[in-house]
C-alpha cells in the first residue's frame, strides 16, 4: 500500500469531487422529480408522457451520454453533472408519483373535506405521507449516479474514476484497487444513510 500511503491527498481530491458531482446531480434531481411528479399524479396521461421521456433518456448509455454533451459543454464538471442529473431524475420521478400513488384515498378526501385546495394537499398531505418511496427512489438513484460519475473521468470530471482509469492505463493493480473500494464504500455508505432515514419515518407513512 505504499502508493496509497504516499498519495492521502490525491484519494481525498478524487473522493470529494466525487462526492460533489454525486450530491449536487441528486439535489438538482430531486428539485426537478418534485414538482413534475406532482404536478403528473393524478394526471395518467401527463404522467407517462414524463415518465416515458425521463426513462428514454435513462435508457442511454452512460458514455454516450457524456459524449453527446462534450461538444455543446465541453469537458469536466458540467457535462459530468447535467449527464448524472438525467440519470437521477427518472428515477425519483418515478418515486415521487409512485409514492403520491400509494396515498390512500379516504386520506386525500378528508383533506380535501377539511377545504385543502389540490396543490396543499398535494404538499401538506400527500407528499409527506409519500416520503418513504420517494426515500426509496433516492436510494437507486444514489447507487446510479455513484456508479455513473466513476466513467465522468472519461471527460476530465475528476473523481474517483480517475483512479481507476490511470491505474488501468499504468498496469497499476493499487489504484484500480483503492478506487474501486472508494467507490464502492461511498455507493454503501450512502445507502445506509438514506435507508435509515427512511426506517425513522413512521410506519403508517
């Protein structure tokens, strides 16, 4: 582990960029997912039109995708995080209506008898009571974007791919090997965190 040991700062750069394509392409993700899946439940024919586009866009692979976007955004972080973000969002799209779904409808009537317009039941009833599958899609959807910005080193994004594509470059069996397990770790690490999050939600959710 000698070039593990030498290189502490290189593995934490690679780790962090990591961390931030991963966390800003969720966040973004998820700021898009809510609205258009709420705006979609309850609305079959607008919800496939959404669903199907976001999961045609899933459908691509992933360095298709980051090459389709090199030329119009050019190498590193930007290309990287619109390319996660399209794999996130069909994702917690798909969550976030399967989830208002699932409310039961004695639940939306009472709301809607108490005198809640549509969109504050949508926000104050539904959405709330939806958050276990909407946790639940993040879940997937983490493990995807986690695994996706490992190729993001294809097109100088940084991150621990990059580990990985040197040490495959060098014939150096260490960096593939720390880079893998970093990614890895970070893909269950993650996991966890939003698993217990969603356990810490009530049951009747």
């Amino acid at each position: 582990m000698r070039w593990t040991s030498r290189n502490l700062d290189t593995i934490a750069v690679a780790m962090l960029t990591h961390l931030e394509l991963v966390l800003a392409a969720l966040v973004i993700a998820m700021a898009l997912a809510l609205p258009l899946g709420l705006l979609a439940a309850g609305r079959p024919r607008l919800s496939a039109w959404l669903l199907g586009s976001a999961g045609l866009l899933y459908s691509l692979p992933t360095l298709a995708v980051f090459a389709l976007l090199v030329p119009v955004l050019g190498l590193g972080f930007a290309p990287a995080l619109v390319a996660l973000i399209t794999y996130a969002l069909p994702v917690l799209l798909r969550a976030v209506v399967a989830g208002i779904a699932a409310v039961p409808i004695p639940v939306t009537e009472a709301a809607t008898g108490m005198g809640l317009s549509p969109w504050q039941r949508r926000w104050r009833v539904e959405l709330p009571l939806a958050l276990p599958v909407v946790l639940g899609g993040l879940r997937v959807a983490s493990a995807t974007v986690v695994s996706a910005a490992t190729v993001a080193a294809y097109i100088s994004a940084g991150g621990l791919g990059t580990l990985i594509l040197t040490g495959l470059d060098q014939g150096h069996t260490e960096k593939i090997l720390v880079g893998a397990f970093l990614v890895s770790a970070l893909a269950l690490v993650l996991d966890q965190a939003f698993g217990a999050l969603q356990r810490r939600l009530p049951a009747t959710a």
